[in-house]
C-alpha cells in the first residue's frame, strides 16, 4: 500500500519545479540544516556534539526527521572513514521538530539559493568562450555590472573598449570570458576587448564560418581601433573574404557596428610565410618580402608611396600584421621607387637683390639709349613753343629796324619781360 503525499513531500517537489533542482539536493540540504539545527540546541543543553558525527534520517514522504549519531573515527591513509560496524545511536531530542524547523529554515533558504546558483553556473560554465547578451545595470567605479538574465555577471576595466561610450539600460553582446571563485562566490567575466570576441562576432554574422566552410586562421587587435583576421576556405569553391565581408559589406558593416565603429581588415591566410605577410600589411601593395627563418624575422620592403600604407599610423598596421603572422617585421623603402625629385635651386638674398638692381638699372639705361632724336619738325615746335610765351618775335622785328631802334625795342622788351615776371608772380602769390 502506498503511503499517501504530505504538504511536505508536496512542498518539496513544487520547490524543486519551480528552481528547477534535483530533489535530492534539496533533501541534502534539508539533512544538513537539521544537523546545524541539532549542534545548536546540543551545546545550549551543555553538550559537546562537535566530538560526534551524524546523520540524519529524513522521510520524504511525511517529512519526519530522525538524528542518529557514532563516535568520531579518524580517517585512514586514503581519507576514507569506514562505518562498518558502527554503532548508530537515534538522538533526536522531544520536540526537536519545532526548534529544528527554526534554525533549518533559514539555512534551508540559503542552501537553496546557493545550489540554485550552482546550477545556473554550471549552465554558463559550459558557455565561457561563447557570446552571450546582457543589459548595463550599473557602474561600479569602472567596472560594469551586467544583468544576464538569470544571473549577473561583471565586465572589468581591464575587459572594456578604451574610450567606448556604455550607458545604463543598454543592451549589447558580451564574451563570456571566464567564470572565477571570489570570496562572495562564484563570479562571471565578461569581455568586450578581447581578440576572440570579434572571432565570435564573426560566427555569429557569417554561417560559412559556423559551418566550417571558411576557417578563421588568426586575428590581431588593437581593442576600439583597428582589428585583422584572416581567414582561408575550408570547401572548394568558397571565397573567404568575401563571405566575411557578404553582400555589399552587410557582414564586416555588422561587426562593425557592434564593435562601435572598430576598422576590420579581412586578410587571405597562405602557408607561405611570405605571401602571409604580404597580405597582413595589407592595402599597401608592391611589397618585396625577405625572410630569416632561423630568427623568425621579415625584411619588408615597400615602394615610396606605399611605405606610409605598411606602417600605418603610429606603426598600426605593421604591429597588427606582426601578431597575427607571429613574425618580426622590419619595413624599409624600396630603393629606387620613388621618382627622384629635381634640386630647386635658390640664389642668397644678397645676390638676388644685387642681380635684380643691375637688371633694373639695365632696364633703364636701355630706355635712354633708345630715346630717339629730335627731329627738325619737333626742334621748330619747340621753338614756336617759347616764342608764344613772351614777346619775344618784336625783338626779331625790332632788329630789322636801325641800331637806335634795337636798343629802344630791346630795353622796350625787358621792361615787357619783367612786367610779364612781375605779373606771374602775383598769380602764383
């Protein structure tokens, strides 16, 4: 005959439902908060239960707890403790069931919660190195704490985008990086600036990758600036690159975008170390590659305008490319690329300055050397010019006349030219 269920065998299933846990955690845990339950009451009765060991005999059906206690025994070599033939004596107290349900209850709460987060963290322990979504619940300094659902996880500076704008309430994707033991328990890290958080970003966008049809050789980044992958085919027939980059760029443009704005390059993986390298300081083309294999190192050289493209701002480009291809990477100028620039030539001052004045003189003298000379016509006109100012041609008349009459005209046309003096004067006064 079956025993009929109680509330408590009721009370017990509709927990382990709803936290969804096994049962017998939840019993195992009951068994240990009446053992807690049991020491407390022992040493207020002036016991010394610490020099026992228990065990707890619980009935799931109705509920009813018996405590059966032995003599301590010392473990062996092997840290095994053996029972065989031990004496098992019930020392459950009268009413024991009413204190022990006081203290237990508490503990019952917190051993729920604790296995309860031990099973949500056993789910997420098999997602670290996966991408999950989550929302910004606060900022603790600079750190940033992240509600995923159903638990919380934290992203640490060290883990975040330099200067990458997060706000409260925002939701974004995350790598979870690591789950780790801290003294409040078990912690979930989370990720935004490690290098396989892009990878992942890149599964996620481009079903040839999930699908092992383009593979994803390496990667190499420098977190809110700049990131190489680079990625070869996996099936005949599959371009890489551009199922990375997709239709008009919609794949790289949505990495991108998640990354806030972080430039992609996508690169040809090749075997040959060489050819490898050619491609990871990519878009500068023209390259010449020698290599030391013994010292693992890369003498690149690179045509004038190409060269500023392989070193990249700050030497970007060359450090990414050097990580990704795991190899030294020395870049030169390729001699005799550039077209070589004709001398300008410029005088010293003093003798521009000099050479320009004997040119301006030149210019000058050249000018009077070449007035031409008057001729008879212009001479007469000259003279025509200087009779019309005075009186003068009476003097010419009057010189026809007698000696007398000259003198007479002559005297006549000064006093006629100091009038004509004395009258411009006063105009000009």
């Amino acid at each position: 005959m079956q025993t009929p269920r109680t509330e408590f065998a009721q009370a017990l299933k509709a927990i382990a439902m709803e936290r969804g846990l096994d049962p017998e955690v939840i019993l195992e845990t009951i068994k240990q908060a009446i053992i807690a339950a049991y020491k407390k009451d022992a040493k207020e009765r002036g016991e010394e239960p610490d020099s026992f060991d228990y065990e707890v005999i619980l009935n799931p059906t109705n509920g009813e707890a018996k405590v059966l206690a032995w003599d301590l025994i010392e473990p062996d070599e092997n840290g095994e403790v053996d029972l065989t033939g031990v004496e098992k004596k019930d020392v459950t107290p009268p009413g024991f069931g009413r204190i022990a349900a006081q203290t237990a209850k508490q503990v019952i709460h917190q051993k729920i919660r604790e296995a309860e987060k031990g099973a949500i963290m056993g789910e997420y322990t098999e997602r670290v190195g996966s991408l999950v979504t989550g929302m910004i619940l606060r900022f603790e300094g600079s750190d940033v704490r992240v509600d995923l659902g159903k638990t919380e996880g934290i992203m640490p500076s060290i883990e975040r985008v330099p200067n990458e704008r997060l706000n409260s309430n925002q939701r974004m994707s995350f790598l979870l990086k690591d789950i780790i033991e801290t003294l409040r328990g078990k912690q979930i890290i989370l990720s935004r600036a490690e290098s396989l958080f892009v990878q992942k970003l890149f599964e996620r966008e481009v079903p040839e990758i999930s699908g092992g049809s383009v593979i994803v050789n390496g990667i190499a980044r420098e977190p809110g600036v700049r990131t190489k992958i680079a990625v070869s085919s996996g099936q005949s027939g599959v371009d890489p690159v551009g199922s990375c980059v997709g239709q008009r760029g919609v794949r790289v443009q949505s990495v991108t975008n998640e990354l806030g704005g972080e430039r992609v390059d996508i690169v040809m993986y090749n075997d040959d170390p060489a050819e490898y390298i050619k491609a990871a300081l990519s878009p500068a083309e023209g390259l010449t590659v020698t290599l030391n294999k013994k010292e693992a190192t890369a003498k690149v050289k690179a045509p004038e305008d190409q060269l500023s493209l392989a070193i990249g701002r700050d030497g970007q480009n060359a450090r990414l490319a050097s990580k990704l291809t795991n190899w030294k990477i020395d870049i030169e100028p390729l001699e005799g690329s550039a077209k070589p620039k004709e001398p300008k030539t410029e005088e010293p001052e003093e003798k521009k300055k000099s050479t320009d004045e004997s040119q301006e003189t030149g210019k000058k003298e050249k000018a009077e050397s070449s007035t031409p000379e008057p001729t008879k016509d212009e001479l007469e006109g000259k003279d025509k010019a200087l009779l019309s100012e005075g009186p003068e041609p009476k003097i010419e008349q009057a010189e026809k006349g007698s000696g007398k009459d000259v003198e007479k005209s002559k005297k006549k046309n000064d006093e006629n030219k100091t009038e004509i003096a004395d009258g411009a004067m006063t105009d000009k006064i």
